[in-house]
C-alpha cells in the first residue's frame, strides 16, 4: 500500500488537518511568548509546544511554521529605521509558503508523524527511527536562498526510545536558521535530556467561546446552550469534543445521568435500552464513550460531594441536584470514589475477556448502584 493511500496520523477524524486551520483561539499568551522571543532577536531553535490534548498545538505549530518560512528576516531599513516587529503570527492564506505547506509540498518545511509500519499495510503504532532518519536527509539538504527550516514533530509523545535519542542528536546540534516544533501532550514521558533543550509554550484548555470558535472554523455547528456543556465534558479540548459531537456525546452523557438519579431504584428498562445500544459490530466506540463518560460523570460527583460545591457549569440539566441527593459530604464522595474504582476495573476485566458489551454495561451500572 502507498503512504498516500494511509490515512494522515496527525488529523483528527471528522476535522481539517491543522494545516488547513487558519484561526487560533484561546492561546493569545502561547503566540505572544513566541513573538517576543522572535522579535527581541532570541528565537531558540527547539520548542516544546505541550499542554492537554485537542487544544491547538499542532494548529499553533503550523502557524508559527507558516510565520517562520513566510516572514523575511528582519532588517534595518536605513534611513526610515527598522520595519516594525511582526504582532500576530497569521501569514495570508494565499501566500505561496501558505499554499504550498497545504500541500505538503513547501521545501523549508519538515512534518515528522508516524509513518507506514514495516509492512507497508497501516500506519505505525509509534515514530520510528526511519523516519527521523529521513529528517537527517532534509537537514543534509541546504535550505532554499539560504532561508530558515522549520520542522514539526506530532507527537513526540510517540517516538520510539531508537526514534527519540536520534531526534535528541538533533537537537543537540542543529543547523543553523533551522527551528523545531515538537508537540507533546504528555511532557513528562518524554526524555528529560529533550525537554531540557527545548523552550516551553504552554497551551491552556479552552473556554466555552472559543471552543464554539474553534468548532465553527473546523465546520461543526453547535447549538449556544450546548457549548458550555461540550467545553466541561471535552476538558476544552476541540479534538474530544468532535469525538463527542461525532457519537452524540452529549445524549449519552444526559442518559447515564438519568440512569444515575434514578438510584437506588434503578430503572431496568432504561439500562437495558441504554446496553443494548452499545452492543453489536461497529459500537465498540460507542462503548468506549460509555464507560469514559461513566467515569467522568462518578468522578465530578465524588468531587462535589468532597467539596460541598456544585459543579460551576453543568453538563447536563439536572446534575447539580442529583449530585447533592446521592454525594452530600465527604463520606459519601468516598464511597462513590471506591465504588467509580471497583466498576472501573470489573469493565476492563470484561473487555479483556471479550464479555458482551450489553452484559457489561448492565453490571457497571449494577455496582453503581449498590453504592447508592
């Protein structure tokens, strides 16, 4: 199979590759602590873009790539002074660099993903060594007009331990004008020794406005009233929340409430109903959703009731309540904690041993509600 027939490692499904994403949204500090460093002249060559999933890195890093490739060096205009420092990092969407980085075609440019597993048949599971070697190649390249390079790495979370001491060489000594992106969800797992020479932009999950914006610019329309909702159950990430919006997230997540407030009597049609609809070929997603969901939904009760307050935005209408009547102190945050545990575990023991997913899902919801 060719590499242009596997799909892209890099692009969420059901959203435009971050190539093709124009806009930033909530990440006004991470873009100005990059253009203060370019412009006070202290660009360093590695950067460590991290922060939790779905929230715009790869889309930052390509937009800095975009400004890096796009933008000609500063320089002192003689008699009028110097040509005013760059304040935003957005480059016309019709600037040859820009078109030519949507088609993976722009000769400055270097995206380092996961590529074809050995066989050639699917995409690998992490970024293996031949790919980072392909980048030694590039830098062995000289650079068009003597211009920058820009490399992206998503993720460096998945190199190799062979993949990432190559890249770590590197960065250890890197050509000059040359500028590297690495994007991380998991900072902590990578090789200290990458992270040391590596400048860090923090991203933060983002608010209900801007996930809408974000949402709207990747064409997923929501509704006003569900943003807030969506933005709580996503963690602020876009890429979880398009998982969400693709699976109707949303309904699920008001049915296990429902299925939550009604215990200690639970209402046996409606778990069989909600089990049988996670069961059959093709719903294995769907029932990776339900039990996330289950542990989100048991785990911001645990914390109301270990806090005495309500959640600050509901998920759902009617959360607050149910979480006052079934987790009103301590005590009870404690039990429904060990008891989200116990369900937990039996679930991935069930998974392990191929149990029929409507069977599991009725036994989740069983040992919740021994716990009410």
């Amino acid at each position: 199979m060719s590499d242009d027939a596997l799909p892209e490692a890099d692009r969420i499904s059901g959203a435009p590759h971050p190539r093709e994403t124009a806009g930033i949204f909530g990440q006004a500090q991470a873009e100005a602590d990059f253009l203060t460093a370019y412009n006070a002249s202290r660009l360093h060559h590695g950067w460590l873009l991290h922060g939790p999933r779905g929230t715009g890195k790869a889309t930052l890093a390509w937009a800095i790539a975009r400004f890096l490739l796009a933008t000609p060096p500063q320089a002192d205009d003689g008699l009028f002074g110097a040509a005013p420092p760059p304040q935003s990092l957005a480059i016309d969407p019709e600037h040859p660099v820009a078109r030519r980085m949507r088609a993976l075609s722009e000769p400055g440019l270097f995206l380092l993903r996961r590529g074809p597993n050995d066989k050639g048949d699917r995409i690998a599971d992490r970024i293996l060594v031949k790919e980072v070697r392909k980048l030694a190649n590039f830098f062995a390249m000289s650079a068009a007009d003597g211009g920058r390079r820009v490399v992206i790495v998503d993720a460096a979370d998945e190199l190799n331990i062979q993949a990432a001491n190559a890249l770590l060489k590197m960065l250890e000594e890197p050509p000059a004008r040359t500028t590297m992106l690495l994007i991380s969800h998991q900072p902590a797992g990578l090789l200290p020794t990458i992270r040391s020479r590596c400048r860090a932009l923090r991203l933060a999950p983002l608010s209900a406005e801007d996930m809408a914006r974000a949402l709207a610019q990747a064409g997923v329309e929501i509704a006003p009233e569900e943003a807030a909702a969506l933005t709580e159950l996503a963690g602020g990430s876009v890429g979880a929340a398009i998982r969400l919006i693709n699976l109707d997230g949303l309904s699920l997540y008001r049915e296990l409430l429902a299925l939550l407030a009604s215990l200690p009597a639970l209402d046996r049609p409606r778990l069989l109903a909600l089990s049988e609809s996670c069961a059959g070929k093709g719903r294995e997603e769907r029932l990776d959703l339900l039990l996330t969901l289950t542990d989100q939904l048991t785990a911001r009760m645990a914390r109301c009731g270990a806090t005495g307050f309500a959640p600050a935005t509901e998920a759902a209408a009617g959360e607050a309540q149910a979480f006052a009547r079934l987790a009103p102190d301590p005590r009870a945050a404690r039990r429904w904690a060990e008891a989200s545990q116990t369900a937990a575990d039996r679930a991935r023991h069930a998974r392990a041993v191929n149990i029929d997913p409507a069977s599991l899902v009725t036994d989740l919801f069983l040992t919740l509600a021994k716990a009410a």
